[in-house]
C-alpha cells in the first residue's frame, strides 16, 4: 500500500491536477467547440425569419387627427351674427364626446366609406412568390354597374369571385375564371355580366407605374369581388378613434392595413362622411326652420295687404290728407302707450303662430329662430330637436315599432305638450298685459274725445299696418340670415393632421424578427448543450473524468475512430490514433519511472467495466506503439470468457494459448508464444479455449511464474484483462502488475462508475492505477486533441482550415441550402394559395 501511495504521490507531480475554479476561457471555448451547431442553428433561424417575413405582408398604420366643433361654441357665434334675438332655438346642443366617437366607429359611416372608394373590388398582381394588393395602381379598373349581393355570396362560397384580367394589346383584354374554366375577350369599355356583378373594364393611369406598352410580357390583373358589409367589418376591426386628451375634443383616428394609400384615403373619407352626415343634421333644422318662416309670410303678406287697402279706402271716404300733423300733439301723449300695445301685440300674434305651428307638428323638427323669449321654453326646444334627430337616426336602421323609437316618440310627445302648454301660458300672461295697456289707453282716450272719430278710426287702422309691417319685415330679415346659415356648411370635424402612414410597418418589424431569430439560433444550442450536460450522466471528457478521478492520474485520451479509418496504428501512420498512443507511451514513461526494473520488463495490464470499453483494442495499439519504439513487447489474451485478440491480426491466430498452458502442467511458455504479422518485436500470448471455470485457472500458482518469466524475455507485457466489474477476473491477478490502465470509454462510462473503480483502488485490488479515457470526439479532445495534431503536416492555410476541407464544407452547405429554398419555395405556394 505504500509504495501506492508513493506512485500516486509521483502521479500527482507529474500531471500536476489543478485546483477547480471558474475559468471564462475555458466555459467559452467547451461551447466554441460546438460553433458548427451555433453556425448551422443561426443559419436556420435566420432563414426561417426570411421566410416568416416574405410570407407575411407588412402591415402598415395610417394615423389622421381631428378637432370636433363644440356645438354651444358654435350656437354663441351664430348669435354675433343677430341670432341673439331668436331665442326658440339656438342649436341642438351639445352631443356628449363619446356619441360621436361612436358614431365615427359605426358600420355605416364605414359602410359609406366604403361604397365611396369602390373597396369591395380588389386588385391583385403577381410578383414571384408573393401577391400584392395594387389598389390604385393597377393597369385596369372596373367601373361597376350593379351587383347582386345575393349571388355574390354564393360566388364567393365557390372562390367564384375571383377574376383574372390579360391584357392581348392596347384595347382588348381577356377575363379568365379559374374555377369555371371561363374565358372571354372584351373590347375596354363593353358591359361584362359574370351572374353576380356587372361591370365595365377600364384603362388606369396607373399602368405606366406597373407596366409600359412597350412591354412584351403579359399585364394580368387579378381582381376580387367583395361584398360591402364584409369588407366593411374587416375594416372596423382594423380602424380605431380615441381621444388625445380628455380636457379637449382633439381625436385621433387609426387604420391599419397592408396598402399605404388605401389606409389613408380610408381615413380621409370617414372623416368627409362624418363632416356630410352632421351638415345634412344641422340644414335639417334650418329647412323646417325656413319652411315655417316662408309660410309666415305668406299669411302676413296677405294681411297686410289688407289693412292697406282698409286705410286706402278710408281716406278717400273721408277726404283726409294730413291727419298725422294735425292730431301730432294728441298722439305724442300716447304715443307711449301705443308702442308697448305693438310690441305686446306682436308677441302676442307671433306666440299664437309658434302654438298653431306646434299642435299642427307631427313629431317633427320645431323652428330655431321663431318664438318667445322665455329661457325655459328655448330649453324645451333644444332638447325636442335634439330627441328629434336621434329618433331620425334611429329610424334608418330600425322600424317605429322599435322599443327604442316608442320610447323617445313618448318622450317628444310629452316634451311637446310641455312646450304647448308654455305657449298658452304666454297666450295667457300677453293678454292680460294687453288688457291693462288697453286700459291705460281708454284713459288717455278720454283725453282726446274732441278729436274727429276719423282720426280715431284712421290710428287704428294704421296701427294694424304697423304691426304687419314690423312683423313681415321681421320675417323677412330672419328668411335671409336663415339662407346664410343653409349655405355655410361648416365642418363639425376640423382636419388637424390629415391621414398619413408611418414610415415603418408595424408588423412584422424586420429587425425584431431578424434579431429574435439570431437570439434564438444561438440561444437553442446552448440550451441544447446544457440540458444534455445537465441530464448527461456519462463521462464526455478529460475535465469530467478529472472531476471524479479524485488524484489518480489520467495518462492519455484515445480519439474516437470511425469504421472507415485503420484501428491499429503503424511506424508510417501520422494520424490522430497514433500520436495519441505515442503520447500515451511517453506519459507510462513518467508513471512508471519510480517503479524498479531489477532488470526485467513493465507488466501493464489493461482493463476496464463493462465489455465494448476499447480494452483489446487499446492493449493492442499501446503493444504496436511500443514495439514500433525498439522495444521487445508481448501482449498477453488473459480475457478467458471473451477473447477478441485474434481480431487485430492479418493471420489466424493459434487455437493454443494461455488457459492450454495454465492448464497443462508440463508444457513450455515458449511453445504457446507466437509471432506478429504486423511488427517482428511483437509476440502473442494468445487466450486459448476458453476453460469452463476461468478463475479456477487463474488462481493457479503458474500465473505469477508466468509473468516472471515473461518479465525477463521482454522489455514490456502488455496484458488484455477481463472486464472488472463483471467478473473477478483481473482482480486475482491485479498483484502481478506494475501498472493498470483502467480504460474509460468517453460517452459510455456512467459516473457511477468511478465509485467502483475507487472502492476497488483503496482495498488494493487494483495496483499502481491510471486512468485512459478512450473514444473521445476531436471536438471534446483537450491539448494535442484540440490543436489537431497538425505539426509537420502539409497546412495551406497556417493553422485555418485547408482549402479542400472549406470547398468540401462550402459544398455541403450549399447544396443545404437548396434544398431548403426549395422547401420554403413549395411552403409560399401552399399559403399563397390558401390565402387566395
């Protein structure tokens, strides 16, 4: 056990085991080891993201912003204007902001939008892989005729919608349909009946832009027939209005889609629609008003031209001239009196006319500039009109049976005799005041009875003269500023911005996709690597095995060797396997030189855990190595249950071996020894038949004689022993030994492992130990195995890779790359066709 432990001590200086600390370097380059992967993995992702982006339109968002008028700001200018004395209406009111958001977020807005851009007809050109929407720009458009929405639907159940549009020279166009095999020539302009739509094909300007005349290629237009609810509610689901900020009526309107320009004008025209639904509100009320204003007239015209002839024929009757300067001092003293009369009587006249017209209305809009001066009745109108117009609203897209419609009908029928019973209030209240003025005036009239009767007759008739004059020209003046008002047709919603697309797309973001797609090309192998590190209980490399070696020393790595490469190494062989085994003699050289040699040879013994870990083979090319030195080597089959010697020989090996020779008692060594085919300082002490109880013939005293004398006649014995953790085997011989190489096989070996082979170490089982890790892939090779092995060999490129080596690579990934354009090729048709 001492001299063990002395050897290990030796061991430790001489490979000198390094402590464990966190060392960067070494992390990055156990994953710069696998950058073909990271290469190939990054290649990938990124392709795919070319293909994502190709596959998926960019969409783009158009953005237009809009102030909405307040109408009480609106009403107040209006009264500058000499509104300020018709106090029956002065507006409609105020709607609530989030009404009108609502009305601009409505399907008819959107629906009339539509119709007023012709979106239902879509226009599509092929361009490679992909199909892109044209709008505007196509070479040909369609002017439609009528449509049968009915047929339409049917047609699109069948993809019948579709049409294609050839172009056979400057006035003829050939109209396809793929599902019906229909094909027609037209002349530009001749009506085309397709069962769902009638239309007529027309040149577009914009066919300079996609397409010259000069052009030998064919021009094809595909074109798709929607209906207008459809496209309608694919719109609203892309469109939204908000407001900016809520102290304000500043809104901003929103559309996303894949065609800059039809984004915008779509904006563009939901914000004409609006502006054209409240004009058409707003000249509503000042037709009724001007309808009520006209009839006014009509009656006070004729009045008036009675009491005129009245007056006419009076005077002439009574043959007077100047009545007015003659009774100026009488009438100066009522005068007073006289004017309050007028206007009580004016009032009077123009409040029975606002009841008259009010009980004669049927559930219709009241005038805005004729009536009281009461501020409560100006209310009740206001909010009538206002119920008015939302029940009109409502009666577009319903019927009066409506609960809705019932409802505010109730509402306005009590609003309305609300506003009738005001009016006989004011009836009432004019009257009384019109009693006590005529009182007043039968005062003064007893002042004045010396005048003629004439002069009293002739006041009176020119006092209805004056009330129907003050009164026609009233209306008059009202009739005119009314006019305006119909013509001015201000916009309720101010353009602020109008509608403009953002420069980018909004999705899908190239640099985003491209960026996740490199994150993720290099992220997936390192994931990859560390949950197999993480689940990977094997040993993969010397710093694993160094991990759980706990000091036993690791003389050597033996590389992996693929079935199309030699397996035994020679003098001329300069490949991996044989430096490694040529390093691997060196480093015996080291372990074993505190070991004496009292002038015999080094008994190495080669074993390992389970069977298939590389010891024959491993046995074999260390025997080659060191006879390729000069040295006198015999490598020795004491595997008895499994022999697999004869396997690196070019020749059949003798059936004779070791067990004949345990087993018979009077037989020579010499005589079961026998000569390589591959090296003449190699010998074989070949298995033999394998015994029935191989430890029995193992535990035989002749095995150590053996080995002495094997000792003496070469400078080495390389012995190939039996798996130790199956069978006790190399166990029982363990003590001939001056070294064992305990063979790891990289990728295959269980952690576990180690524990036995350590167990096994500290009760003395297996003498002067070293590990030898076999098996290990170039790329989980340390020293020698990371630097390839590569000096003194013809390199072109100093240490980079050769020239064949990166055309045979360039080659290969090429030829990769094909294939996988060819793939996303046949993926873009798939879903371009399933899109269409």
């Amino acid at each position: 056990m001492k001299e063990n432990v002395d050897q290990n001590m030796i061991s430790k200086d001489y490979f000198n085991n390094e402590e464990e600390s966190f060392n960067l370097r070494e992390k990055l380059e156990g994953y710069l080891r696998f950058w073909k992967w990271f290469v190939l993995s990054t290649a990938i992702t990124l392709l795919f993201a070319v293909i994502y982006l190709k596959a998926n339109k960019p969409v783009y968002k158009a953005l237009a912003s809009v102030i909405l008028e307040d109408e009480k700001s609106t009403a107040s200018a209006n009264n500058t204007n000499g509104f300020a004395d018709l106090n029956v209406l002065a507006g409609f009111g105020a709607s609530s902001i989030e009404n009108e958001l609502g009305l601009i977020r409505s399907k008819r807005l959107m629906t009339n939008a539509v119709k007023a851009l012709g979106l239902n007809v879509e226009y599509y050109q092929h361009k490679g892989f992909s199909t892109n929407e044209v709008y505007k720009k196509s070479p040909y458009k369609l002017r439609l005729v009528s449509m049968d929405e009915m047929a339409l639907q049917n047609a699109m159940m069948d993809e019948k919608n579709i049409l294609e549009i050839k172009k056979l020279d400057k006035n003829t166009v050939t109209i396809e349909q793929d599902e019906t095999d229909y094909k027609a020539t037209f002349k530009l302009g001749d009506i085309v009946d397709m069962g769902f739509a009638n239309f007529v094909v027309e040149s577009n300007n914009g066919l300079d832009t996609l397409q010259t005349e000069d052009s030998d290629s064919d021009v094809r237009v595909e074109i798709k027939f929607l209906k207008v609810d459809q496209v309608a509610s694919s719109l609203r689901s892309q469109f939204d209005v908000a407001l900016i900020d809520k102290n304000s009526t500043l809104i901003e309107l929103s559309i996303e889609g894949n065609v800059r320009q039809k984004a915008e004008d779509i904006l563009d025209q939901l914000v004409f629609e609006y502006n054209q639904e409240a004009i058409e509100d707003k000249n509503l009320i000042t037709r009724n008003t001007a309808f009520f204003i006209d009839e006014r007239l009509s009656i006070i015209n004729s009045e008036l031209d009675s009491v005129e002839t009245g007056k006419e024929k009076f005077k002439t009757a009574n043959q007077l001239t100047n009545i007015e300067a003659e009774s100026s001092i009488i009438i100066q003293n009522v005068s007073d009196y006289n004017n309050k009369q007028q206007e009580v009587l004016t009032e009077l006249e123009m409040t029975k006319a606002m009841l008259k017209h009010v009980n004669a209305n049927k559930l219709n809009l009241l005038p805005a500039n004729m009536g009281a001066t009461s501020s409560g009745m100006v209310q009740l109108v206001e909010e009538y009109n206002k119920l008015v117009l939302e029940r009109n609203r409502m009666l577009k897209g319903a019927t009066e049976t409506n609960p809705l419609v019932v409802n505010l009908g109730t509402q306005l029928q009590d609003i309305k005799d609300n506003i009738s019973e005001s009016l006989r209030r004011r009836i009432a209240d004019l009257r009384i005041k019109k009693d006590n003025l005529s009182r007043q005036a039968g005062i003064l009239g007893s002042q004045i009875s010396a005048v003629p009767s004439q002069e009293r007759e002739f006041r009176g008739i020119e006092r209805q003269q004056d009330i129907k004059e003050a009164l026609y020209l009233f209306l008059l003046k009202k009739r005119e500023e009314n006019s305006l008002s119909l013509a001015a047709k201000a916009p309720k919603a101010k353009i602020v911005d109008e509608a403009y697309s953002l420069s980018s797309p909004i999705s899908p973001k190239s640099k985003v996709v491209m960026g996740l797609a490199l994150l993720t090309g290099l992220f997936l192998p390192f994931l990859i690597i560390n949950i197999n590190r993480l689940i990977d209980n094997k040993i993969n490399t010397r710093e694993n095995l160094k991990k759980s070696a706990k000091g036993i020393p690791i003389v050597g790595e033996i590389p992996q060797v693929s079935s199309s490469e030699p397996n035994v190494v020679s003098m001329t062989d300069r490949s991996i396997l044989s430096e490694s085994f040529s390093i691997l003699s060196a480093n015996l050289t080291y372990v074993m030189s505190n070991v004496p040699d009292n002038g015999r040879g080094s008994c190495i013994y080669v074993t390992s855990s389970v069977q298939g870990e590389g010891k024959t083979f491993t046995a074999f090319n260390l025997a080659m190595t060191l006879a390729e030195s000069g040295k006198s080597v015999i490598i020795v089959g004491a595997d008895l249950r499994n022999p697999q010697l004869h396997t690196y020989e070019h020749k059949q090996v003798g059936f004779m071996g070791l067990s004949s020779y345990l087993t018979d008692s009077n037989s020579e060594l010499t005589d079961y020894i026998e000569d390589s085919n591959l090296n003449q300082k190699l010998k074989i002490l070949p298995s033999g038949p394998i015994p029935s109880n191989p430890i029995q013939v193992l535990r035989k005293d002749k095995v150590g004689k053996m080995f002495e004398e094997l000792r003496g006649m070469f400078d080495y014995v390389i012995v190939d022993t039996a798996p130790a953790m199956l069978v006790a085997d190399t166990f029982l011989i363990s003590k001939y030994a001056d070294l064992t190489i305990y063979l790891i096989r990289a990728g295959q070996t269980e952690n576990n492992v180690i524990e036995f082979v350590l167990e096994a170490r500290s009760e003395g089982k297996l003498r002067n130990m070293s590990f030898l890790l076999n098996g290990v892939k170039t790329a989980d090779g340390s020293y020698s195995h990371a630097y390839g092995y590569s000096y003194g060999e013809d390199n072109s490129s100093d240490g980079l890779p050769s020239l064949n080596w990166l055309k045979h690579k360039s080659s290969i990934f090429i030829k990769w790359l094909k294939r996988q354009t060819i793939a996303s090729s046949k993926f873009l048709k798939k879903t371009i066709k399933k899109k269409r």
